[in-house]
C-alpha cells in the first residue's frame, strides 16, 4: 500500500512535468512556423508551387503539379544592398512530370529574401517577397 502510493506520486510528478515541457515546444512551434509558400497559376490551372519551410538548416521544395510537358523551376533571392541594391540569385531547382518534388537546404539569416516559381515554356512566372 505504502509503496503503491509513493509510486503514484511519483507519476503525478513525471505527468506534470511531461506537460510543462509540451507546453514549451507548443510555444517555440508556434514563434518559427514561418513557412512560406509561391503558388504558379497559369490559364486556370495550377501549375506548381514553391515552399520554404523553416527548419535547421532551411529547404526549399519546388514541386510541378500539373502534367502538361513543362516542368517548373523555383528560385531562391536574397536582396543585396550593397554593392548592387539588387535580388541576387542564391540557389534554384527544377521539378517535371517524375515522381517527388525539387528540394534544396539553404541556410538563411535576418535578411529579405525572394521566392520565385516559374513554368518552362512560358507558363508564367510568380514572386513572393519574405523577411526571414
Ligand atoms: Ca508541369
Ligand atoms: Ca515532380
């Protein structure tokens, strides 16, 4: 009996603690779930998407979703202001008709930076501006 109770106390405290540590992730999840994602649309179809999704290191999926014989190409931006005040190029990926999405890790800091999706053979081109 004596050890019955001793023992349940001791699984109220590992239940309390389980639940302020739950807590605490739930915060942090909440303050970095910064995803962002660039939607191509083109004669009313959706042509593909490109998404960051903010984890460690950074990735960037690039994923056609439409099956007519071009692919797309996604694009990373940063704005460089110094010396050219212009969005510079960091990294691209492309994905077609196979199976799976385009993907690449760039590690980004506290700077604006630019997602571009664009359809090949003319199948338009879409931006979206994000601050990390
Ligand atoms: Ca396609
Ligand atoms: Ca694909």
């Amino acid at each position: 009996m004596k050890r019955g109770k001793s023992l349940s106390r001791a699984g109220r405290i590992g239940l309390s603690l389980g639940t302020a540590s739950a807590l605490v992730v739930g915060f942090s999840g909440l303050a970095y779930a910064d995803d962002t994602t660039v939607t191509l649309n083109h004669g009313g179809h959706k042509m593909g998407y490109m998404k960051h999704e903010d984890e460690e290191p950074d990735s960037f999926k690039v994923c056609d979703t439409y099956a007519n014989g071009h692919g797309v190409t996604g694009s990373l931006y940063m704005w460089l202001v110094y010396p050219v005040n212009k969005w510079r190029k960091l990294d691209e990926v492309s994905d077609g008709g196979a199976a799976g999405c385009g993907k690449f890790e760039h590690d980004i800091n506290n700077n604006r930076y630019q997602l571009r999706i664009e359809g090949h053979g003319g199948t338009g081109i879409e931006l979206k501006n994000f601050t990390e």
